[in-house]
C-alpha cells in the first residue's frame, strides 16, 4: 500500500472506532436511563477531539474536498458548543440547587 492509502485506511480505522463507542454509550444510555447525564461530557470531549484530530489529519485535502471541511467545522461547532453549554447549566444556579 502506498503512504497515502495506509494513512486514510488508519483514519477510517478511527472513524470506526469514534462511531462505535458513540453507538455502544448511546445504547447503554438508552438500556440504563438517559436521564443520567453522567459520562456525556466525556463522551462529547472524546468525539470533539476526534473531529479536530481528523480535520486536521485530512488538511492536504481542504481545497480539493470541501463538503468535508463544512462537515468537521459543523461538528466542532455543534460538539464544541454543546460541551460549553453542558459546563454552564453544571456551574449556573437555575433555581433548582447546585448540580
């Protein structure tokens, strides 16, 4: 295989490996109450870490693949956000006591 190939076959690897823990805690979430948002943080730290390490793994092709780009920025921004708002409603009192 050339250098190109095995790069993009270890980050589809990633891909798979990202996607099945995502799959595996949404259904034990599911099973187990989700309600419980305990572990979601590190979840979403662990996905928003990927999208960034991939995006940047993939910038030789920025120019030449732009619906990727839109996709990683999308995914940083909604992930990133998400875990801005999950460290807000845990540090502001919204009247129903310290979380």
């Amino acid at each position: 295989m050339q250098d190109s190939s095995v790069r993009m076959f270890e980050l589809y690897l990633l891909s798979i490996v990202n996607a099945s823990m995502i799959s595996g805690y949404s259904i034990y979430k599911l099973i187990t109450g989700w309600k419980n948002v305990y572990g979601s943080k590190r979840l979403m730290a662990s996905v928003l870490g990927y999208f960034i390490h991939d995006f940047i793994a993939l910038r030789g092709t920025w120019t030449d693949d732009v619906p990727t780009v839109i996709h990683h920025v999308f995914g940083i921004a909604t992930v990133g956000y998400g875990i801005l708002v999950c460290m807000i409603s845990y540090t502001v009192d919204f009247g129903g006591g310290v979380h």
